[in-house]
C-alpha cells in the first residue's frame, strides 16, 4: 500500500543518514590557533564532497579547543568510526586518544597532566637552546666589540684550523671561532627545533602550512647559508647566530 510504501521510505532514509554519536578527543601538540586550524580542516575534510544527503555532513559541530587540548564532534556512525577519524588528526602530526571518562574531576586531571608535560619538553627544549646560544651571542655580538682584532682572544678564535695554502679548496679558511659556532648551533637547530621540522612535515604531506613551517624553512635557510659560507668561501661564520 502507499502508506507501506512511505514507511519503507522514511526506513530507508534513516538506514541512510545513521546515527550521530558524539566523540569528545584529546590533542597533543597544539601550541597556536594554526594548529587548531588544521584540524578543523582535516575534520571537515572527512565529510563527502559529493552527497547525495541533501548535503547533510557526516561529521558536525566540530569544536576544537587550544586551551584544554581537546576537540568535541559528531559523526555519521554508518560514514565513520572513532578509529578513523583519531587517525586522520594523527596523520597532520597531532597525537589524538579519545576521551572515554565522563567525570569532570579526571578530565581536569588528564588535561593538567598533559599540560605539565608539554610544559616539560619546552622547558628543556628552551635550556638546550639557551645553552647554544648565550655562547654563540657572545662569540659573534660581545667579543668583536669588547676587544680589539689584535687581542690575544680575537686572533685565537681569528686563527685557521687549516693551513692555508692547502690545495684542498675547502676547509682551507675554516677558524676555531667558525667550528665553534657550528658545533653550537647544530644541536639548536636540530635537536631544540626537531618538534618543527616535525610539524612541518606533517603540514606539507597533509597540504597544512603553519608557523611550524615557517619556522623550519626560515631557520634551516639560514643555517645552510652558514654551512655554505664556511665550507666553500670565506670560511665567515655568517648567520649561524640567526639560525640558533
């Protein structure tokens, strides 16, 4: 009958649109409004392009929150599982687990303890940063303008490792003050700014670019112009200082 026929129908459409479950997420590593941005991007990005739905999204009311490194949706159980969508965040560089917990005493714990932690890892990030670049700051700012080129300190740091008429073409001008920056700097740029280089590749293979790739391109521009200098010109230590 029509009436059988309509309620088949209406079947039909629910089976269709599914059900929408809430899922609330917690997020490691975001530290500015461009990482909240990405994921909200790569959360929208899991609703079709194309549906047929009346253009009714499978996953909605997306919330993600920097100050207590979370995120609250909902999404079309029949379109999505919270496996898939904790995956996605994860493949922009964003450590994603899913609040199971309704207590709200254990959800402030949870995030004060996730908070101490990223504090942590800055915290010594910013000391072995510190430690390559107080020294370097005093090699290329506060030496050259407290003693003169003739002091015994400024011709020591002045003073080539190699000889200079070897035939080698590189190397040859390499100063102790020139090695020095470099060893300093290295670490600084590699180690204290790994979760950088980090945040960038998940922003360039995801299509998200952020402040960590800037970052990472303005320093790594500037170290490598250093290398360059040192290595195959004058053997200057120009801009390792900049990198740090």
């Amino acid at each position: 009958s029509f009436s059988e026929t309509n309620n088949n129908n209406n079947n039909n459409k629910k089976q269709e649109a599914g059900e929408m479950k809430r899922l609330e997420i917690s997020i490691q590593g975001m530290t500015c409004s461009m990482c909240t941005a990405s994921v909200t991007r790569v959360l929208e990005r899991l609703n079709p392009n194309n549906n047929n739905n009346n253009n009714r999204k499978t996953v909605s009311n997306i919330n993600v929150s920097l100050a207590t490194n979370s995120a609250t949706l909902e999404y079309d159980t029949t379109r999505h599982t919270a496996e898939q969508i904790l995956e996605a965040i994860c493949d922009v560089g964003y450590p994603a687990n899913e609040v199971t917990t309704v207590v709200l005493q254990d959800k402030v714990e949870t995030m004060m303890q996730e908070q101490t932690r990223q504090a942590t890892e800055k915290r010594k990030s910013f000391f072995l940063s510190l430690c390559g670049t107080v020294p370097i700051l005093l090699l290329t700012m506060v030496i050259p303008n407290l003693f003169s080129k003739d002091s015994f300190i400024r011709v020591a740091l002045d003073t080539p490792i190699h000889p200079s008429d070897s035939t080698t073409g590189i190397l040859t001008t390499l100063t102790y003050e020139s090695l020095l920056l470099w060893i300093l700097s290295t670490p600084v740029q590699f180690i204290a700014g790994w979760p950088f280089y980090r945040g960038a590749y998940f922003g360039i293979t995801s299509g998200f670019l952020g402040m960590d790739v800037l970052v990472a391109l303005g320093t790594s521009a500037s170290y490598g112009y250093a290398v360059a200098q040192v290595l195959l010109e004058d053997g200057s230590p120009h801009f390792f200082e900049t990198s740090a």
